[in-house]
C-alpha cells in the first residue's frame, strides 16, 4: 500500500466550522422539506434544550481509553464483515478511527488488514502500541490526518468506513476522500447518526453544540455518495434492524459509542483539560445521548452503504469488444 505520509489538519468542533462545509453549525444538515420551510418551524423559546457547557459528547467518547468493542459495535462490525466478504489479502480503511479499537476487531474477525486514520495524534499513538501488544502489528497500521485528506494514493482500498464523528468536519469532503481511496467495485460504508424525528432548527443546532458533530439526514449522505461516484445505495436502520433476527446491530452501537466504562479516569482527564465544566460534561452527555435515542427518539443510527462505480476502469481500459 502506497502511503504518502500524514497531513494534520485538526477535526473541528461544529461549533467553531466556518462555511458551508457540512458539519458548521447551521440549517445544512439534509434535505429541506417540501416549501422549503423546516420542521418544526415556528416554535417557541420553550422548545429550545438545555445545553450542558463543556466537552462535547465525541471529545468526552474520545477522551475513553477503554480496551475493546462493547457489544453492540461488535454486532455492527460483525454485520459490516458479513456484507463486505472481507477476506484475508483484502484491505479496508476505518476513519475518524480513534484509538482503533474497530480496526483491530475487524482485522482479527476477518483477517483482512486494516488501516485506521485520526486527526488526534494521542489517539494515533495509543492505536499503534495497542496493535504492537496484540501482535497485529504486521496486520494494521495508523496514520494521523483528517478525514477530509487521507494520507493514501487513489484506489488502494477493497473497504472504506466512515465511523460517527465524519461529520465533525466537512462530510462532503470526507465523503469524496474515501471514495477516492476506493477500488472500482469496492465498498463505502458509513456508519452514522441520523436525524429520526422532527427537530426545530434552534434545538437541532443546540444539539450539534453538545453533540460534537451534526447529524444528517439519510438522504444527504446517499446524495454525497452519489457526488463523490458511488452507486447501488442502500440504507440500513441498525435500530429497526435490531428487532429481527438478523442480528445486524443494536440501538446500544450509538449508545455504546458514547458510554465511557472507564468512567473516573475520563472525568479526570475532562476536569484537566477543560476544568470543572468538562469534569461534569464528562459525567453528563452519556444520559443526553441515551434520551435522544430511547425517550425522545429524535436520534438513530443508519448504516448507509454504497459500491464505487466501476466506470472509471471501464474508461481507462475500455471493453473486451474495442480491445484488440
């Protein structure tokens, strides 16, 4: 695999984007509604959230040193192996991936090699000597750099994931980064929250606020996939798919990301960084997450998947009819 070395720009906060890019704060999360009014318009000062200050809910999920896959990632990434046919010889990419945590599961169930990219260089780092430790290290690697500028050359991917937390930056650019780095034929697979209920636009940028990143509707990402070369879409709701038998994924998955078990060494790195607000951050945006998606059920989880068009490859080489 040909890499050309990191190139660092930092996730940014929603909350400080500037532009249009898809993860600012602001009205570009989906697709407006018939009108071009959006639901929940109109409503009132009452309807608008408490917003806990501090850390948002991915840097608190992101402070986490915690080893393994909870379950229900597990149950998502079991379900990602089963569609894909990763095999040994293949390789996949996972991005924003953290401390890695998902690249080492997925390279040991399937034994594919794998690949982990993170603007956070700690996190970069703590991936790297964890895969050392567990014997990987000729198996996966990791690179720091930001979802919006992979550090590889075009095409060198069988599989590529984009994990929560893409659009914390720009998702378009994120989007079309990893299909860039897809083969022909090759498959995208976004795991991602997802907007499930109506939301007024005040709530939804509160929210995005505490949440660390803006989710979109399901459209729009199949609409970025489209732009960026994609084809033969497919949307799955991993909490409707939850009920059946398939054992696809859990509800938990978007739960699980943002519930830290090493709870007291997270509260204490959050009150060293960001003082007594990220202390109770810290202990707080774990309960907001589990309300979103089990009381109000404003908030979900989809996995949207799509294979990179092979139409490139039929250019550049043309048909068995014109070859001769």
């Amino acid at each position: 695999m040909d890499r050309t070395g990191p190139q660092i720009p930092g996730m940014a906060h929603p909350s400080h984007a500037s532009g249009t890019n898809e993860g600012a704060a602001g009205p570009a999360d989906g697709v407006s509604p018939p009108g071009g009014t959006r639901p929940g318009a109109g409503r009132g000062p009452r309807d608008r959230p408490e917003v806990v200050r501090g850390p948002s809910a991915l840097d608190i999920a992101r402070l986490s040193r915690q080893r393994g896959l909870a379950e229900g990632r597990q149950q998502c990434y079991r379900y990602i192996a089963r569609l894909t046919d990763l095999t040994p010889g293949m390789e996949f990419l996972i991005a924003p991936a953290a401390a890695g945590e998902a690249v080492r599961f997925l390279a040991t169930l399937t034994g594919a090699h794998g690949a982990g990219v993170d603007p956070d260089a700690e996190l970069v780092g703590h991936a790297t000597q964890r895969a050392l430790a567990a014997g990987l290290e000729a198996q996966v690697h990791f690179d720091q750099a930001s979802p919006t500028d992979l550090p590889y050359t075009d095409a060198v991917f069988d599989v590529a994931i984009g994990e929560i937390g893409l659009s914390a930056v720009d998702a378009g650019a994120a989007v079309a980064e990893l299909a860039r780095v897809t083969r022909p034929g090759g498959a995208i697979l976004l795991v991602q929250p997802v907007w499930t209920a109506d939301v007024d636009e005040r709530r939804r940028d509160a929210l995005t606020i505490g949440l660390g990143f803006r989710p979109l509707l399901p459209q729009r990402w199949k609409q970025l996939l489209l732009e960026a070369g994609a084809e033969d879409l497919y949307v799955d709701d991993l909490s409707e798919v939850a009920a059946s038998r398939t054992g696809a994924a859990s509800v938990r998955t978007l739960t699980d990301f943002f519930t830290v078990r090493d709870r007291l060494a997270v509260t204490l790195s959050a009150l060293r960084r960001w003082g007594w607000a990220g202390a109770s951050a810290a202990i707080k945006r774990g309960n907001e997450i589990r309300h979103l998606v089990s009381r109000d059920r404003v908030l979900g989880l989809s996995l949207i998947r799509a294979t990179m068009s092979r139409a490139a490859d039929i250019v550049e080489g043309g048909s068995d009819e014109t070859k001769g």
